[in-house]
C-alpha cells in the first residue's frame, strides 16, 4: 500500500499524565490537520486516554507496548504511570519505561515516521532518529517561561568538562534576555528540591537533567505548549539563545464540554445540583490533582484556611496515601462545619464541567500548566499554591501576567491557613482584587481562543513539512 502526502509522527510521552494528557491532546490537534500520529504508552496508560472521535480515528493510532514482566517488589503490577506510585519509587518507572527502547526501535523502524515528537525521558530515542534518518521534536509540556530559565540544564551537559555542578543561582535567578521585570525564578528552598532532582543521580543510571539536555541537543525543533499571545517575551528569549527552531503549538485548550449534553455518571449529579445553587461567579474550586502528593499537615492547613475564609468552595480531593479513611483525609468536623458552605468530593470528578459552571469563579491549585490553561480557558482568577517541578515558575508567570495571586510562604515554603484565607478573600470578593479578576476574564479571549490555537497547530504542521528529511522513495 503506498504512503500517502500526509505527515507521519510518533509520540513519545513520559508515563505521567501532566505529559501523556498534553501529548494526547497535541495527537487529536495534529489529527484534526491530517496529520498520522502513532501514539506509544503502555496499555494501561492507553486504556486511560480519553475516547477519541470517529472522525479522527483514521488518523491516530494508539499503540500499546507494555513492559516487559518484572519483580512485583519492583513495580507492583499495574503500575505504569507516575500516579500508581508513591514519588520515592519513580526512579523504578524510569527504569521501566527504558526497557520500552527495543520493542519502539522495531515500531519505528518498520513505520519509518517523518517526525519522532518526544518527551525530556527517551533519551535514548536519540540513537533511534540518527540510525533510521528521523528527525525528533522535543514538545514541551512547560511553558515557554519555564523553558527559558531550563537553558542552563542545556547549557551544563552540552559544555559538560567537570563533575562540578552548576550552582542554586541558575534556577533562582530569571532566564537571561528577559524584560529586568521578569520575577519567574525559583525560590532557594523550591531550587534546593529541583537542582537534586534534575542534577541528581538515580536508579534509572542517569539524571532527569541529563536526559533532558541530551534530547535537547539532539533534536532538530522545540515545540512549546504555548502561544505568543500570553509570554510572547518568554519565546524571545529562548529562540535568542538557541539555533533550534522554536515552535509555539498554542496552548491546546481541552474541548469544552458541550451543554445540554447528559452526563453518564448519576453520582456527579449531586455536585451539580449544589453548583446550582450558588451565586455567579462565587465558588472557589480547589484541586491538586493527582501527581502532587501533599502531607497531612498541608491538606488540614488548606482545609483550615478555606473554614476561614468564609467563602463558597467545591474541594476534588483524591484520598492521601496516609489517611486511613475518608474521615482521616480531613480535619475531625470540617465537613459538618462547612457543609452551608462547601462541598468535598473525594475521588474522580467532572472537573471540566464543574470549571463550565457559572457559579465557579476561580481556583486554588498547584499551578501546573495543564490546569492553568483549563482554568483560564473560563477567565477564572487563580490562587496558586505551587509544590513541584514547574509549578513554582508558572505562578511567578502568572502573578507577573496579572491573573493570579501566590499564597504566602515562609522561607521553608510552609504556609498558614490565615495566609490560605487572606488570599482567597483578596482574590475573590475584596475590592482590591477586582483588577485581579478582570485580567483573568480578559485572559480566557486568549486562553478559550480554540480556532487560534488550532491555527497553531496549522503553522506546526507546515514547518514540519518544510523542515523534515526528504525521503526518496
């Protein structure tokens, strides 16, 4: 059978779903331009993606490589994702998901793609593109701010001549070539955490920031889940520093779900009974997803801090590893006592339907830039607590960008729950919040833009075309 015009590439996510769900969202993007996506994860992760429409199933293919069968002490059985593990046995996932090298090598050599689209850990797809004669595109999940001050990672292993590791200054001071105004930096005690993890060695045999700066060096374009609309200045910056090309595939804002349309799952019937009942605009949606892991002294001081503010909230809290039961997860009566007030659903909930809602009106959540994008895509106000790896920069960016507020923190990164409550408050009800709000309902003409955003992926899918091996056949 011959091979049609359309482009070919291969997706190659890190098992994470804050980098699965966006690669799966670039796949169904890049497939609405005809584009051929074969899309690697294993079958577990595969089996959790989202339905892809009729009309686009031509056009991905979603191909299952499970690993190979290892020690249950090693990696308990069904667990292929970050989510499935406590964070000290990631290290294990790494180890796995390089086992995955022989089987993609086969896949890609028989399909023999115009492109290999890949996450920070194949590092080893590298050898794979330069063998076959296929170009790679490193995507970034991150924004295009976190990506710039991510340069000195880069910079260290391509000019690598010593084992001396590059000092804390490089993650806590902005990326270079930005406006002196830039604040997007980590703070000593978030930069003391990420240089470990990025520079540190680990089971896997060779570091997170290793793997990231040899795809890096590797690869022929970097695409950035972004848009020049929102940090244009942050893709300057890096395109300044690089001789890579430098690609915003716009923001890939999930699809609104469509009103009207009933809801498959009855027990979701009661949160939106309650939605109804709240004014416009009022309820504080609270969500950490499920890769931030937090303590308990963290979950009862958010909760303590929501009990003060006095304000109408909707908490999607997934049971913690450390609560014995549903009653542990919170603190002894919070439920009772707030129950005029707010709604605790521990578990899976529609979250993108309840953000639909008009009675939410903003967010407490860790910053991740998936949730950023789903968030503003409303114009909802953010009241950012940032925890892990990019987060700390993305609320940096959006306090700079004016559409979000940063809870306070001592310098150990520890928070109260008066500091919880008087950011709430300042973000959603108090006057001096108002500028705040606005920004963010003028954020979501950019953010909800979904045509602008798949002519993104238009300008993507020329400069592919354009900038690929020709093949003879």
């Amino acid at each position: 059978m011959e091979k049609d015009d359309h482009l070919s590439v291969v997706m190659l996510p890190w098992s994470a779903f804050g980098h699965m769900m966006p690669f799966f969202q670039l796949s169904i993007a890049l497939a609405k331009e005809k584009v051929h996506v074969s899309f690697i994860s294993t079958p577990k992760n595969i089996q959790r993606l989202p339905k892809i429409l009729p009309e686009l199933q031509p056009f991905v293919q979603l191909v299952p490589i499970p690993f190979p069968p290892l020690d249950p002490d090693f990696l308990p059985e069904g667990a292929e994702a970050s989510v499935d593990l406590p964070f000290e046995n990631t290290d294990n996932l790494k180890i796995a998901y390089d086992l995955l090298q022989k089987p993609i090598k086969q896949f890609i050599g028989d399909r023999l793609p115009d492109w290999i689209i890949t996450d920070f850990a194949a590092h080893w797809v590298v050898e794979i593109g330069k063998e076959y004669g296929v170009p790679l595109v490193y995507f970034s999940v991150f924004s295009a701010a976190s990506i710039a001050l991510f340069r000195s990672v880069e910079n260290f292993f391509i000019g690598k001549t010593n084992d001396v590791l590059p000092p804390l200054e490089t993650l806590t001071s902005p990326p270079d070539s930005v406006t002196s105004r830039s604040t997007v930096a980590y703070r000593e005690h978030e930069a003391v955490h990420f240089h470990a993890a990025l520079y540190g060695v680990n089971g896997s045999g060779i570091s997170d920031g290793e793997r990231y700066a040899k795809i890096l060096s590797a690869c022929r374009a970097v695409a950035i889940r972004s848009c020049n609309e929102f940090e244009g200045e942050y893709f300057e910056a890096y395109k300044n520093k690089t001789e890579k090309l430098v690609i915003p595939t716009g923001l890939l804002p999930p699809e609104i779900p469509s009103k009207g349309v009933k809801r498959e799952i009855s027990t979701d019937d009661a949160i939106f009974e309650w939605l109804d009942t709240q004014e416009t605009r009022s309820v504080v949606f609270v969500g950490f997803g499920s890769e931030c892991k937090l303590s308990k002294e963290r979950v009862f001081e958010i909760a303590h801090g929501l009990e003060l503010s006095g304000l109408p909230f909707l908490w999607a809290l997934r049971k913690p590893k450390w609560a014995n039961s549903d009653a542990d997860a919170l603190p002894l009566g919070f439920v009772e006592r707030t129950s005029e007030k707010g709604l605790v659903c521990l578990g899976w909930v529609p979250q993108m339907e309840i953000l639909a809602h008009p009675s939410v009106g903003g967010s407490l959540f860790h910053a991740g830039w998936g949730s950023v994008i789903e968030t503003l895509q409303f114009g909802h106000v953010l009241v950012v607590l940032p925890f892990i790896i990019d987060q700390p920069l993305n609320a940096r960016l959006l306090e700079e960008k004016g559409v979000a507020v940063e809870g306070s923190r001592r310098g150990d990164g520890s928070f109260t729950r008066d500091d919880i409550a008087k950011t709430l408050r300042h973000a959603m009800v108090e006057e001096q919040g108002e500028k705040l709000r606005s920004n963010a309902r003028k954020a979501a003409a950019v953010f909800g833009d979904h045509k602008l955003h798949q002519h993104y992926i238009g300008q993507f899918v020329n400069t592919l075309k354009i900038n690929g091996t020709k093949r003879t056949s």
